[in-house]
C-alpha cells in the first residue's frame, strides 16, 4: 500500500471543524464502535454451524472487512471531508438514486442492528435480574432509548473511551476466567477444532462467516469525522487497520476460551453464551455482574445505533432525500423527534422477527451493499486527481473487496433477502415520495412568487 502524492498535503484548510482527534483516539473510536455488543449476543449463534471451531468465521471475517478497509483507508483520506459512503457513491457515479439507496442501506443497517440488539438485551442478561417475555421487553428498551434520544445525548470522545473500557472488560473477564479454568485442569482444549458430524468445515465456515462479519462492522462509521482528524494521511490507515487487528485477537481469544468452556450444543442454547461461559468456568464472578457489563454494552451499543440512524434520517430529511416531515425538531431539545419516533418503530417491527442471528444477517447483506460500492468507488476516483497526498491502497484490494461482498452475498439466506429487500422498497417509495413533494413545493413557491 502506498501514498499518492500530487502537491504537498492540504488537511483542514478551510473547514469549520476543529481537527482535535489524535491517532490515539481515532484507534479508541474506531475499536469501540468495532468491538461492540455483537460478540456478547453471536457467539451462540455461530456455534450453530461450526461447533467449536468457533475462531475459524472470525479470522475469515477479519480478513473479508480488511480488505474493504483499505478501500476506506483511500478514500477517508483522498477526500477527508467527504464523510461517508454516501458521498463517494456520489462523487463516483453521480446517480442521485444511487448515492440515496447508499445513505439509505445505512440508514437500515442501523435500525436493523438496534433491533438485534434489543433482543440480546432482553435475553439471557437480563434474565439474570427479572423473567420478563423477550420480543415485548424489546420493545420497550427501544422505547426507552427513543425518551434518550429525543432528551439530548451528549457523545464525546470521552464516553466512547470510557464505554469501551466496559465492554472489552467484559471480553477480558471471558478470557482470564477460562485460562484459570484450563490451569485447574478444566475445559475441553479439543473442542476448538471440532465442526458439526454433519457439516463441510470450508462451507460451514463460509456461512457463518456472514454472522461474523456483523462483529466487525462499525470501522465504515469512522468515515464521518474524518475531517477532525489530524493529518488523516498519516494518522487513519494506522488506526483503522490496528483497531481491526485488536478487535480480531480479542474475538479470537473469546471464541477459543468460549468452546473450551462449554460444548457448541450448550452455546447454541444460549442468548447469553458470554454469561454462561464465565458460570461454566467455575471462577467465582457474580453472575450479576458480567450480566451488567453485558448489558451496559447492549444498551450502549442500540443508544448509539439509533442516535446514529434518527441523525441521518433527520439529514437526509433536511436535504429532501427523505419526507421533510422527518426533519421536525423539539423546541426545546433541538432533537429529530420525528426521525427518532420514525427509526424506532421501524426498529420495533423488526424485532418482532425474534432472532439475533437472522437480524445480523440483515445488517450484513445492507452494508454488504455499500461496502462493493466503496470498492467500486475507489476505482472509478482513480481518475481524479487531488492536490494532497493521501494513502493509496493496491489496486488488487477493492477489487478482491468487491469479490468477498459478492461471496458473502450468495451465502445470505431468502428471508434474509426478503427483509432486506422490503426495507429497501420503503427506502425507495420514500425517496420518490421526498422528490414529488419538494417538486410540487418548489412550484407552489414560485407561483406564490410571481403571483
């Protein structure tokens, strides 16, 4: 990989932005939106179609998200104001419907995941506190969060660090306790090895790696405070490539200790795999208290999915790529209410598909969309020049980026084809239905104007 220089570097000249954001917590943004409440819920479900070997669809989904971070690495830093896939897809294709169904695939990949996640957190970790019935606690945790939302929350830098010291606490608790479990002599070492009787190991693992994908998403996110980020060219590849490969060992050390814990079939039993893991090792941590860790990381990780996800709709609303009834505020709160009210039903109806695994997948095949137009991007941009130097990845990286979207995507199952599809016809009514309100808007203003 290497840098492509046409005049000397020109970061920040002319932006509003104060570029405050250092290498260091570049690395911390990126490795807690990555190392985020999807291995506290997937561990289980992956067990389902590789047994033990639970490392294998990880380091597999480590190498496939590598390789469309390059495409990011070039792009964040060819145009570090630009801020996200959206507006790559513009610049490249300059197809308005094309660069809204991007936006919008992220849109839906955000409210997607706070459904999921919703339903991790009403599963197992919560049940260590209350029995309550799932899909309705879901529900109105969702609710809950959209009463944050709508209030005002503050996201800093510095909640993130502090947020993603809880989760990866959490993962290290997994970690220690089954090493003192394997020095007692407990644990099946053999069982990291061991795939279902009746399954193809290569092929197993290709599906399960679409599961495993989920756990590394959240790196594309970084692309939108690229401008406040100091000297991009220099500082974004080393973070975004060193907090992948950080989040890579850390989800390798959980898998390894999660199968030597317990057999695949008590994993894939479980919504709460991570809790029953540390109950198995035998050490004595409270059950209350790792089921807290985990659902601090939940809770934390569907609050910032859906802050995320009413902000984009709201802009998207504000530039008229969505119904401008989606960009009313609160007077007092300057909060999207109509967006966060809009994101968090759709969020509600999608939990009433019940399963986190399947959900993921969802979240997968969307951004799947966006992550082969990222690498298609990268390509088509070759040919504009720009004035600064900027980190320029191999050309054989996109385009094997677009192969492993591609492979990915015909491994997706047909009801997870189907919820993707539907939540882009929503995507697509609501775009054409913004184009001929704002048409008939413009008119009616110029009527008024001239009459």
């Amino acid at each position: 990989m290497t840098s492509d220089t046409a005049a000397p570097p020109q970061h920040g000249s002319g932006s509003k932005l104060r570029q405050a954001i250092t290498g260091p917590l570049l690395y911390l943004f990126i490795l807690g939106d990555v190392l985020g409440a999807g291995i506290y819920a997937l561990m289980g479900t992956l067990s389902k179609d590789v047994g033990g070997a639970l490392w294998a669809p990880l380091v597999l989904a480590l190498l496939l998200a590598l390789l469309t971070a390059g495409s990011y690495a070039e792009l964040v830093t060819k145009y570090p104001k630009a801020g996200g896939a959206a507006v790559f897809a513009e610049r490249a294709y300059k197809v308005p419907i094309v660069s809204f169904l991007v936006g919008f695939c992220m849109l839906a990949a955000g409210v997607t995941s706070a459904a999921g996640l919703s339903l991790a957190f009403a599963g197992d970790y919560l049940g260590t506190f209350f029995d309550l019935p799932p899909v309705p606690t879901a529900i109105v945790f969702l609710a809950l969060i959209a009463c944050l939302n709508a209030r005002g929350i503050s996201d800093s830098l510095k909640s993130n660090v502090v947020m993603t010291v809880i989760e990866v606490s959490g993962l290290v608790i997994v970690i220690v306790v089954v090493a003192v479990m394997l020095g007692a002599g407990g644990g099946d070492v053999t069982r990291i090895g061991a795939f279902p009787a009746d399954a193809n190991p290569a092929l197993a693992t290709l599906s399960a790696a679409i599961v495993a994908y989920y756990s590394f998403v959240g790196f594309e996110t970084s692309a939108n405070i690229a401008e406040e980020v100091r000297e991009p060219r220099r500082v974004y590849p080393k973070a975004l490539f060193g907090a992948l490969a950080t989040a890579g060992v850390v989800y390798v050390l959980v898998a390894l200790a999660s199968s030597i814990a317990l057999p695949a079939s008590e994993l894939s039993e479980s919504s709460g795999p991570l809790l029953a893991v540390v109950s198995a090792s035998g050490v004595p941590v409270p059950d209350w208290v790792f089921s807290l860790i985990a659902l601090v990381a939940v809770a934390n990780g569907a609050l910032l999915t859906m802050i995320m996800a009413s902000r984009v709709t709201y802009g998207m609303a504000e530039q008229r790529l969505l119904p401008a009834v989606l960009s009313k505020v609160l007077p007092n709160r300057k909060t999207p209410w109509t967006a966060i009210l809009a994101t968090t039903l759709v969020a509600m109806l999608l939990t009433l598909v019940g399963d986190v695994g399947t959900l993921a997948e969802t979240v997968v095949l969307l951004l799947l969309f966006v992550f082969i137009s990222t690498n298609v991007a990268v390509l088509v941009l070759r040919r504009d020049r720009v004035e600064h130097d900027h980190f320029r990845v191999w050309t054989w990286v996109p385009v094997l980026g677009v192969a492993s979207c591609l492979l990915l995507l015909s491994q997706q199952s047909g009801q997870v084809w189907l919820y993707a599809v539907a939540l882009l016809a929503v995507g697509a009514v609501l775009y054409f239905v913004a184009r001929f309100t704002g048409r008939r808007s413009g008119r009616d203003h110029e009527a008024g104007v001239i009459h």
